[in-house]
C-alpha cells in the first residue's frame, strides 16, 4: 500500500476499531505494522492495540496479514540459490531440547537440504546456537553467501537470526512482554510464523511443547497454538506440519549445554534415550516425506534408522561442524568438548517410583549453575548442567543417584541440589510413563 494513502489512516481509528471487537483489514496491519518498526507509531498506541487484540482477538485472516506483514518487515531470505527442497524445523523450546543437533545431521544424511536460523537462549539453558559454540571455534556468525554454499555442498547449515529478520517481531515482543500481552494465540502464532517465513524455507515442521517445562502448559492449548500455526504455514503456500509432544519432564537425560551436545552424538551413535530418538525420529520422518525423500512417514523413519545405524548421520553432523569453523574432531572425542570442574550425585531422599519431576524446576537448576541467561547480557557457562538418571516410572532406592550435577562453584551446586531434589515427587505405588506424542497436526 503506497505510504501516501497510508497517512489518511490514524491508529487512534484502529485502537478504537479492535477495542471494539472490529476486524481490521489487512491494509490497516501493514499500516500499522510498518508504522510501528519505522517508529512512527509510539509504543503507548502500540501497546494498547495488543492490550484490545489480547480482550477481542483477531480471526483466521487478520492473524494471516499481522504474520505476513511482520515477515515482510525485513529482509526475507532467498534460499532459491539452493538445490532442491530446503526444511526447516522449530520448537517452542522446553527443558533438555536438544533436538536440533541431533535431527538436522539425520534429515541431512537422507538427502534433504536444512537451511537453519536459530537463536540464543534466554532462560534455563542456551539455545541451538549457544550449544554448537560447545564445539572448538564452531561459528554461527557466517554470511549467506557461505550459508548458502554449505547447504549446497554438505545439506545442512545453521546461522544465527540476523537484526533484519522480522524486526517487527523483536520490537513487537518486547512491547508485550512488558504489557502483559504475550499470552494471546493469534499473536504467540504469528510471532513463531513471522521468523519462519522471513526464513525463507519451503516446508516446516513444528515441535510444539506441552506440559510443566513448557511454554504451553496445557495441552488444548499447545493444541489451539499447532493448528493456528499449521493454518498460516499453508496459507503462506508452505508445506507445513506439527507435532504435540510431552514436556512433563526433561527431554532425555542431559540438561545443560555440552552436557546436551554429547547426548545428541551418543544419539547418533545409536545410543539415545529412548524419548528423544522418539521426537527426532517423527520429527524427522515428516521432514523427510515434506522434503520428498520419502513417500510415507514409515519410510521415512526407516531412512532415518539407517543413517544412524550405518554412520552417515554422525559424520554428516561432523562435516557440518567442520564447515562452520568447529573442530569435527570433538564430534568422535567429547572430551573436547566444555567440561565442568566438579561433579556430584544428588541422592535420593527416599525410595519410591518417580511419580512427578517439576520440569521447570529442573531447567532453573541448570540456570543457577550458569547453564542458562537471566539477561541477554549474561554469560553462559557450557559445561555445567545435570545428567538424570531417573525419571518417571522408575522406581529409586533412598540414597539411589536421582541426577549427576556438572558445576564449576560449590556454593551455586549446593543451592541447585536442594532445588533439584525438591522437584520429584515420589509414589509407592507403580507409575505409567506418559506418552511423549501427544498429536500430530497435517
């Protein structure tokens, strides 16, 4: 919409529109998103359009414009330089998330081309990027000429999200989350749609959480929030899909960057906990048949069993690290990866089956170690985190080891040891172990 027809609207006229429960259209969104990122509309007027979205909500369509014209805010990244099918995958993010690390080599092993943004982390523990700079030199800083030729030459790379990337976004988000606005589907939906799309990926599949160490702590409406996304990938016109998984307790075993990393290769070496090599394997197997490697999502898990088994997926992931600036030598010697200076059991206080783990709780406890960030601003130490050794449904002896905390201050281990023990709750009774697919939306 040309800008001189764009300064007859006021956005006094689109505040009173939605406070009223009116549908704006989408020449007012992009008003009113373009006039926000260039900062011709304030923040007070801003913030209190998200406040009337956040009491009258916005439908199917106006959810569509709000996501496309915060795509559009910025730099939308050409991948048509890569051959073939590019994929792309997201997670609403939880406690032992290393997804990523070990799914992106595994889809890239079978053919499909990963073309990744992802960011840092803010809160327990680092995001993908923090926990690829466990490798020696490993560099996420690279430009898109070099990003665009490692998924042509190798079938997976991995950048951090530029500041022109969905702009709106950013500047969107932290306006709500200081007024209380976060929490509204249309506009958690739009912001995760909005990077995706700038992304520039031609099929996504999303991981949705759900439960305690999740952002959607109940499921209808980690639900409500898949389908809403699902919507808009399509609309878009891109192959999308999501599955709802559980996120009641950590993912694996691992919490804690390197910790995190070591766990994905042991999962690439054909060693993973049972739960995780669950996720990557149907994550995986959507992202297979989306790339057209596979016909079927049987198929395409069959695929992914045999890169790990015959090694193409570890040395995929190895070749990656490599052309990113990171020692491959760390990928088959750990060891070389970030180590902490201390190690202690965590007991448990009684015997008993583990009925609950506070997932969240866990995910402080690697926080207060220094796993995680409070600010932006805040170092992240990689070697620290916890390694469990029970979970749900296994039954634990009183002085039984409960985790394995990796720490590098006594002072900062003694205080998450209390914390950690804090979250189990225990039975005597036996107790079923919750399914980790929870949905899968097409």
């Amino acid at each position: 919409m040309p800008r001189k027809e764009m300064l007859i609207m006021r956005m006094y006229d689109l505040i009173l529109k939605k406070r009223n429960g009116g549908k704006l259209s989408e020449e007012e969104i992009s008003y009113m998103v373009e006039g926000f990122t260039a900062g011709e509309i304030p923040d007070y007027q801003m913030a209190a359009m998200m406040m009337a979205v956040y009491f009258t909500g916005m439908d199917g369509e106006e959810t569509l414009h709000l996501t496309m014209a915060m795509a559009h805010s910025g730099d939308m990244l050409d991948l048509s330089g890569i051959r073939g099918v590019k994929v792309d995958k997201h997670s609403t993010g939880g406690v032992g998330d290393k997804t990523s690390l070990a799914l992106a080599p595994m889809v890239a092993a079978c053919g499909i081309k990963v073309a990744k943004m992802s960011g840092r982390g803010l809160g327990h523990t680092g995001g993908t990027i923090d926990k690829l700079e466990s490798f020696p030199g490993f560099n996420t800083g690279i430009s898109e000429k070099t990003f665009m030729e490692n998924v042509n030459r190798i079938g997976i790379a991995i950048m951090g999200q530029t500041a022109d990337l969905a702009p709106a976004d950013k500047k969107l988000y932290a306006l709500r989350d200081v007024t209380a606005t976060v929490d509204n589907m249309s506009l958690i939906a739009s912001s995760i749609m909005s990077k995706k799309l700038a992304s520039g990926a031609d099929a996504i599949v999303l991981d949705v959480k759900t439960g305690s160490g999740a952002f959607m702590k109940d499921e209808k409406d980690a639900r409500a929030l898949a389908e809403e996304m699902v919507k808009l990938g399509k609309n878009a016109g891109r192959k999308t899909a999501a599955v709802i998984s559980d996120m009641d307790e950590p993912l694996g075993y691992a919490v804690g960057n390197a910790l995190e990393v070591k766990e994905a290769i042991d999962t690439l070496r054909g060693k993973g906990p049972e739960d995780f090599v669950k996720l990557c394997l149907t994550l995986g197997s959507h992202m297979v048949v989306a790339g057209g490697m596979a016909k079927s999502a049987a198929e395409a898990e069959e695929k992914l069993r045999q890169v790990i088994a015959d090694g193409s997926a570890l040395r995929k992931l190895a070749d990656f690290v490599e052309a990113q600036g990171g020692d491959r030598e760390a990928v088959y010697r750990t060891e070389l990866l970030p180590q902490a200076a201390y190690r202690e059991e965590i007991p448990s206080p009684q015997a008993g089956y583990v009925e609950r783990i506070v997932c969240d709780e866990v995910g402080v406890c690697s926080l207060m170690l220094g796993g995680g960030r409070e600010t932006k601003e805040s170092p992240i130490d990689l070697s620290v985190g916890l390694v469990l050794r029970k979970k749900v449904g296994d039954y634990v002896e009183k002085g039984e080891t409960l985790a394995v905390m990796h720490g590098n201050d006594r002072e900062k281990m003694k205080a998450a040891a209390k914390r950690f023990t804090d979250s189990y709750k225990f039975s005597q009774k036996p107790v079923a172990k919750r399914p980790l697919i929870k949905a899968v939306i097409e």
